[in-house]
C-alpha cells in the first residue's frame, strides 16, 4: 500500500511518497514559492538524477497537481496512475483540544481546523488548503488528518492551565496546548527501542531544536509537559522567536513605542531569539561561526538560548522525579555538536554525561552518552512524515 504524506506551508509543500509494506519513501519532494514569481518543484527518488520543474504556481491546487503529475511521469515518476495511492495523510498544526488523535477527514474536522485557525493563522489555512486541493484532485481518495497537538492532549490541567481568569479557558481555549507533537512521540519510541526498554516504564526529555524549538517531558510515553503553549512562541528561545518573556513587555511597547498589535507580533515572532539578539542571523550555523571567531553577540545569543535550554531540562527532570534518557533532534538538535555539548554542560551532577568524540555526530542516529552515564543520550534524526504515514495507514485499513 503506497501512503502519500502532505505537509503544505503558506507558500511551500513539502511531499514524501511512501511504500508501506517496507515503509521506504519511494520519491520525496517539495514545492516552494507557491504564488509568488519563481515557483519550483524538486523530487528526489533514489537511483534517479534531481527533477527539477520551474513553471508558475499560482495556488496549492495546482502545485499538488503538478506534483501528482510528477508521481506518474513515465520518465521521472515512481508509480503508473494516482489509483496506486491509497491515502494522503495531511500534517495539521493545530487539532485543539477536540482532537487527542489523528482522524480520517470529513466536513467536521475540516470545520474544527478552521476554528483553530485563529490561534494558529500562519500554519492552519494552509493545511487546509492542500487538504481541499487532494479532496478535488482525488475524490475517492482517504484523507487524514495528523496533529501537530494531538500528543500533548494527556497534560493534565494543572499542566495546561495559565493562572488567568477560569472564563478565559472555557469560553476562548486560551491554554497550553504544545506543538511538534509527531516528533516528540517518534523520537521518544525510538530511543526506548534502542534501549531495548517499554517506553511505559520510561523518563525522557525530548529536544526538537530547529529554527522553532520546543521541549517535552514524557513519561509512561505520554507528554505530561511540553514548552511551547498557547502558541508556538512560548518556551525556549528561537532562532527569531523570542519564547518566554515576561507578559509586560508587549503592552510596554505598545504604550511607550506606540506599536500596534501587529508589530509587536512581528517582533516577538520574526526579529528576536538569537537573530535579535545577535543582529547576524536566525541560521544557528551562521550563529555557529561567529561563536567560535569570538564574536560577542554571537556568544552572548549562544549563551542565553543554551541556557534557557538547559534550564527546562532541569524542570523537566524535576517534574518527571528523574530521566533516563535526553534525545536531540531536529535540524541543529541533530547537527549542532557545540551546542549539545554546552546545553548538557555541568548537568553531571543529575548522571549527564556525554562522550565527546561520540558527540561529533551530525545527522545520524547515535547514543552519545558515555559508558558510565547514568542517563542515556541520544542524537535521533526526526521522521515525522513516516508517523504520519503511519497513522494513516492504521486508520484507511481500519476504515
């Protein structure tokens, strides 16, 4: 059964074409600068040369056209007709608190992800676009929906709740719901079975470290906390989002600096973290380089996201009476040696250590702990497009 994965952004489309009867991608690919001039698709299948396609993209609907059309192209394509697909799974930022799952698609979750698109107006909208473009161009095919949120829903209230009014939460939602949920649950499962351990009887601490990063504390494998809330600004700090700052600040800026909502939003979401605070670059391998040239900036933006990173591992440890492993993942979680290092640095005392040479690695699936370490560290590479395929395969054959 070939499962197709969709992943659509405001004006990108990442897609990855997967056999699940040995769960290898047969073709992945992505769609960038829809409706805007030079719109490109690149599909890379292996054994093949890179497909590149420059032609104008004005909306979804005809990017995910152009990528089908790709898929059964006698010369560049991996399958002979769209029949061959039997499900498109569909990464959904945000489910709320209705959806703890993923779920076959229908005209209620549709309407129950519009709902969400008012706290999350960058990601929702767009995943509902490509959603209704696959439910055009393929009518009798199953869609499914994967959230982004879904694995957080088994934090308790007293987790998820913020000490605001009570009214707040019942009649807006205003609460902690996380994100980054599907990588959180696949790397989490992959280190237990690298440890040969049940998950159920485990304490980890996940590090989804990207451009946006978020924490998550899971135990009995249940994400009992995570970093970011309401929205994916709160928690640690970002490459140009600002994560926890005390709540005073946007309101002293709109009444001292006269700022509107929007710009503020702006601030908080596009111009801080350590590209605000380093004025080089939102890259953490940008970051990176002028960290080790001595560049002050650079150090100080180091200095303060490691940190803010090591101290949610600290409350994490806390909250969860102890870990027995810490996973990095994601694209510098993955390929960010220094920062590894310096994150877990002087955390010994909680039975942290790491193997330095070991901890050399980029990209690769690899323990880093040393021998004597009593909590396992990990770099694990993320795949949230097979749990996403995953899913969608239990649910079209449980259909």
């Amino acid at each position: 059964m070939k499962i197709l994965v969709i992943n659509c952004g405001s004006s990108s489309l990442k897609y990855q074409l997967f056999d699940m009867e040995t769960e290898n991608v047969i073709a992945k690919g992505i769609v960038e600068r829809i409706g805007i001039e030079g719109s490109m698709l690149v599909q890379k299948v292996e054994g093949k040369d890179k497909f590149i396609l420059n032609k104008p993209m004005e909306n979804h609907k005809i990017a995910i056209s152009f990528v089908l059309d790709t898929l059964i192209d006698k010369e560049n394509g991996v399958i002979k007709s769209m029949d061959e697909i039997a499900a498109v799974g569909h990464r959904v930022v945000h489910g709320g608190e209705k959806y703890s799952e993923s779920i076959l698609i229908d005209k209620k979750v549709k309407d129950s992800i519009n709902e969400c698109s008012k706290i999350a107006p960058l990601h929702n909208p767009p995943n509902i676009v490509g959603i209704e473009a696959c439910e055009e161009l393929m009518p009798s095919t199953p869609m499914v929906a994967v959230f982004d949120t879904a694995f957080h829903q088994t934090m308790k209230k007293d987790v998820f709740l913020y000490a605001l009014p009570y009214e707040l939460y019942e009649k807006h939602g205003i609460r902690k719901y996380g994100f980054h949920g599907t990588s959180h649950k696949y790397v989490s499962e992959e280190a237990a079975k690298y440890m040969g351990r049940n998950i159920s009887d485990l304490r980890i601490i996940t590090c989804h470290l990207g451009n946006g990063a978020s924490l998550c504390a899971i135990k009995n494998g249940e994400s009992i906390d995570t970093t970011m809330g309401f929205t994916p600004l709160e928690g640690v700090v970002m490459g140009t989002r600002s994560g926890s700052i005390d709540p005073a600040i946007p309101l002293y800026l709109m009444s001292e600096l006269k700022l509107t909502i929007d710009e503020v939003g702006n601030i908080l979401n596009k111009k801080s973290g350590v590209l605000g605070i380093s004025q080089i670059s939102s890259d953490f391998r940008d970051i990176e380089t002028a960290y080790k040239n001595g560049d002050e900036r650079a150090i100080l933006a180091f200095n303060i996201y490691h940190n803010s990173i090591k101290k949610q591992i600290g409350a994490f440890i806390a909250e969860l009476g102890g870990v027995d492993a810490i996973v990095f993942t994601a694209g510098v979680g993955e390929n960010g040696p220094i920062t590894r290092e310096l994150i877990l640095k002087d955390l010994e005392f909680f039975g942290i250590k790491i193997d330095k040479k070991k901890n050399e690695v980029r990209g690769e699936f690899k323990e880093i702990s040393t021998d004597d370490s009593n909590v396992k560290v990990f770099v694990i590479p993320t795949n949230e497009e097979l749990v996403i395929a995953r899913d969608t395969l239990d649910l079209v054959k449980n259909k």
